[in-house]
C-alpha cells in the first residue's frame, strides 16, 4: 500500500509498534539463552561471567541423558508414523467428495483443539481403567501421532493440490502399476512436504510437556525433565536445557520450512 | 470418480478413533460412575456434577475470564502484527513470520519458565523497576497473580492467533482496498469495511484458538498463578491424582468444555450481528 509515499512519522509508529511486538515474543525466549552461559544461578543482571558450566554439568548427568535419548526416540517414531498415517489420509481426502473432505479432516483435527489436559487424561483412562494396561513410550508415541498428524495432512494436502495429477495418469496408461505410479511420479513430487511434515512431527513431539507426562508411566522426557526441576527449585541447568531443546525444535521448524518452500 | 470415503484415510481415522474418540467418550461416561473405598465403579449418578457446579462454578467463571482475556488480547495484538506483516512491513514481512514460527517453538515449559525468572521477587522486572527508582522493593504483585498468568499466556498463544489472521489478510487483495481508497474511503473506512470483514474466518479461528488453550491450560497458573490466579485445570489435575476421583476429575474437564462451546457460541452470534450488513446496503 506504498502507492503514495507513506508520512514518515507513521513508518516510524509502525517501526516502534513491531519492535515491541519483537521484543515480547522473543525476548523471554533469548534471555533463557543468554543466561544458560552465565555463571549467576539466578536471571538476572549481572549475568557474571561467561560459563559453559551448566552444559558441562548435563553432559555429565546420566538422568538428562536418558531423557534427551527418550525424546528422540519419541520424536523420530512420532516423524515417521504420523507422516504414514498423514500422508495416506491427505492422499485419501483428495480422493472424496470435498463435502466429505471438510468433515473428515475437521473431525482429525477435533484433538488440537481440545485442552491437551483432557486428552492426556482421556488416554489414561481408556488405558488404565478400560484395557487394563500399562503407560509406556508407545501410548506417548500414540498420543503425539494424534497431536502431528492433522499438521501433516495440511503440509502434504497443500503439495498434492499443486501436483499434476495427469503425470500420473500418463504413468498408468504407460503400464505402470498403481504401485509403481507412486514410487517413480507421485513420491518424488512430494519428498520434500513429506520430509518437512516429518520434521514439523517432531518438533511438536519434542514441544509436549502435557501428554508425555500423563502416559509415560516411568521415566523422563526432555520436557518432563525440566518440569522435574522447576517444581523443586530454579535449578540454574533448566536455561541450558531450555536452549538445548529450543535449538532442536527451531531447528527442525526452520529446516522444514527451507525444505517445503525452497525445494515445494 | 469421487467418493465419500477412501482407504487410505484407515490410518489416521484408526489413531482418532482409538486415542482420541474412545477414550474421550469413556472419560464422559466416566462422570456419572462412582467411587468406594478407592475403587472406580460404573454407575448412574450425578454426584460428579453436583460436585463440578456446587464447589467449582465460582472457579469455572474466572477461568473462563482468564481464557477470554487471553482470548481477546491474542486476536487483537494478533490482527495488529499480522496486519504489519502483511501490509507495512514490505520485505521485513517473511521475517516477521519467522519471528512468529520461533515463537510458536520456543517451548511450553521454557516460555514459563523465562516468565517466571521476569516477574519472579528477584527477577529482572523488579531489578529493572528498582535501578530505575519506581521503586525501592521488590514489587510481590507481579508474580503469582491473575495478571502474570495472562501476561504468560498471551506469549505462549500469540503466533497460534497471528498465523491464522495472517493467513486470511493474504487473501484480501490490494486491488480492492485501492479500489475502496479510489472510491474515497479513509483508512478506517478501509479497515472496518474492507480488511475485517474478509479476515472474519481467520479472526474467529485466532480467538477460538488461543481462548480454548488459555482456558484448558494448568501448568502456567500452577508456577505463576498462586492462590488468586488458580484455574480450573489445576483442580481436574487434583481431583485425578491426588482425591483419587476420577468422576469429579471427569465431570470437570467436561463441564469446562461446555462452559467454553456455549461462551464461544454466545460470542460467534454476538459478532455476526455486529458484523451483519447496513440496513438498506446490497448484501
């Protein structure tokens, strides 16, 4: 809307007006930053002097370990099943009628709605109580496949609308099988929004706190870990784990957003 | 040829079905069982729900309160900064996502974490407040309130308002708000006619979103809430683990839920007939 030169002074109210918006969002986050290579134990200033101690004092705690191991592991089964389960369901809803589309893919995405507290509960209970079985690291996997698979279907759904779907049909009067479509038109067409719903998948995965920490039964998750130890005290370590964690959520976002726009 | 099912939708309607519909209707019925001696039992009483509006309906309102203040100031700083990116910032814009997309990953925990180290006696708001002489100490206000609690899920919810009212002001297209400025529109007359109404859909969205999740939310009014800043999903936590009752837990979380649909549905009405067009104007 630059079509006549905007007033400087409402460029400037605009400029200080974002820089706030900035400071808000992201402030709180990079101060965690900053302060997990402080030596002071608390967030506040003077930070003291510049420290790599409370990553040195993780490295060598076995109980971080084996939560940053569970994370992952949760993390990289959730990427691959929820991308299976989504890409097949976005591949199903282009097949149906779009009355039916819109109410099979609301219906998917009922659970990102509803408080996490009630469905982490609602798991337990039909777990627990209904099949009388145990809480582990699949029923955690479960619930993040419930949580990752409508953002996959939307990631792959918005590739697949773009694609042509001729080139397949080109293939199969060629003599190709369905099967063999797939793997030589469709699948290298849409590598890259699978790669990067696979990506998205896991950083949701590595992002809950709510529904990991109702089913796992034993043991720690990344998350889970650190609520550990902002219960007790404001443990010191919490500003590095929080780095850690951030650099591998932002980390895969930012990835997934270079592989779907750049290669998309 | 178009259907109204197709198998490849097995999957993932296996996992909502068996993760999510069951066990949500199980939990439901659930509210009406009973429990004696520490044991759950199926049965067919209101108890759990005499309980939910006899001893937490005071605390469902304020949650509720909670849920639409978050609500409210999500949509509305949402529409500001999306508006921003999409219409003032011209090739800052995609940064400004970026931005949001940071936020939006910065972590649950650590978000609250960093806003309880902010606000917190010796945190950095109160060293701030007293280098610059406001005060001479620690302001005790700031922490474990009503207001940190909102301050805490404003920042956790925002880029879920901003994407979706970003989403929808992409589709507003330059050539009609220039055709309403030909026209003789003033800016407002712009935003109020032009911009708003088109971006309705992203706005309700913006505002379900971030009410539903503020609402539903107990860790942050756990660690920043105190006693005056208690919501109502720190009481389902409760009454499952620690009173052992499943039911009242139960009737909790649904009458929660019901309580936030009718809100919602009060304040969709309220809009569309705010939003409804000028007597007399063509539709």
């Amino acid at each position: 809307m630059d079509h006549e030169a905007a007033p400087w002074s409402a460029v400037m109210i605009w400029r200080i007006i974002l820089a706030a918006f900035l400071l808000f969002m992201l402030g709180p986050i990079l101060l965690v930053v900053l302060f997990s290579f402080g030596s002071n134990a608390l967030i506040g200033f003077p930070m003291g002097d510049l420290t790599l101690g409370w990553y040195e004092r993780l490295a060598a705690d076995t109980g971080f370990h084996s939560a940053f191991w569970t994370s992952l592991i949760v993390a990289l089964a959730t990427a691959i099943l929820a991308t299976l389960t989504g890409t097949l369901a976005a591949m199903g809803l282009m097949k149906v009628t779009p009355a039916a589309a819109r109410g099979i893919l609301s219906a998917l995405s009922l659970p990102v709605l509803l408080p996490p507290l009630v469905v982490a509960i609602a798991i337990v209970v039909l777990i627990v109580r209904g099949l009388g079985l145990r809480l582990g690291l699949p029923v955690v996997v479960l619930g993040h496949i419930l949580v990752a698979q409508p953002f996959v279907i939307l990631i792959v759904m918005a590739r697949l609308q773009r694609f042509d779907q001729s080139a397949v049909d080109a293939a199969r009067d060629l003599g190709a099988t369905r099967l063999e479509a797939f793997r030589l038109v469709t699948l290298p067409q849409i590598a890259s929004a699978l790669v990067g719903a696979a990506l998205v998948s896991a950083a949701i995965s590595l992002d809950d706190f709510i529904i990991a920490s109702f089913t796992i039964g034993g043991g720690n998750t990344i998350s889970t870990f650190v609520w550990g130890k902002m219960r007790t005290t404001l443990d010191p370590s919490i500003n590095a784990i929080a780095t850690i964690l951030l650099v591998l959520t932002v980390g895969l976002s930012a990835l997934a957003l270079r592989v779907t726009r750049y290669k998309g | 040829m178009k259907h109204h099912f197709n198998l490849f939708l097995v999957p993932a309607l296996a996992v909502l079905m068996g993760v999510f519909a069951i066990p949500v209707v199980l939990l439901f019925a659930v509210s009406f069982w009973s429990v004696k001696n520490f044991k759950l039992q199926p049965d067919f009483t209101f108890a759990a729900w005499q309980r939910f509006i006899g001893v937490y309906g005071d605390l469902t309102l304020y949650t509720l309160m909670i849920g639409l203040a978050t609500g409210l100031l999500c949509t509305v700083l949402g529409f500001v900064f999306a508006y921003a990116a999409r219409f003032k910032a011209g090739r800052f814009g995609d940064l400004l996502l970026v931005a949001t997309l940071i936020t939006l990953f910065g972590g649950y925990l650590v978000k609250i974490y960093a806003w309880k180290s902010i606000l917190g006696a010796d945190g950095l708001m109160n060293q701030a407040l007293m280098a610059l002489g406001v005060t001479d100490q620690p302001l005790a206000f700031l922490i474990y309130s009503r207001g940190a609690v909102i301050v805490a899920l404003v920042h956790f919810l925002l880029p879920f308002a901003i994407l979706p009212i970003y989403a929808s002001l992409r589709n507003v297209s330059e050539t009609t708000i220039e055709a309403a400025r030909d026209l003789g529109a003033s800016g407002a007359q712009v935003l109020t006619r032009v911009i708003i109404p088109q971006s309705l859909s992203g706005l309700f969205s913006a505002f379900a979103f971030s009410f539903l999740l503020a609402a539903g939310d107990y860790v942050t009014p756990m660690l920043l809430g105190g006693t005056s800043g208690s919501m109502l999903g720190q009481f389902v936590l409760l009454e499952f683990s620690t009173n052992f009752n499943w039911p009242a837990g139960s009737a909790l979380s649904f009458g929660l839920l019901f309580a936030c649909l009718i809100l919602m549905a009060l304040i969709a009405g309220l809009s569309a007939w705010i939003m409804r067009p000028p007597r007399g104007a063509p539709s």
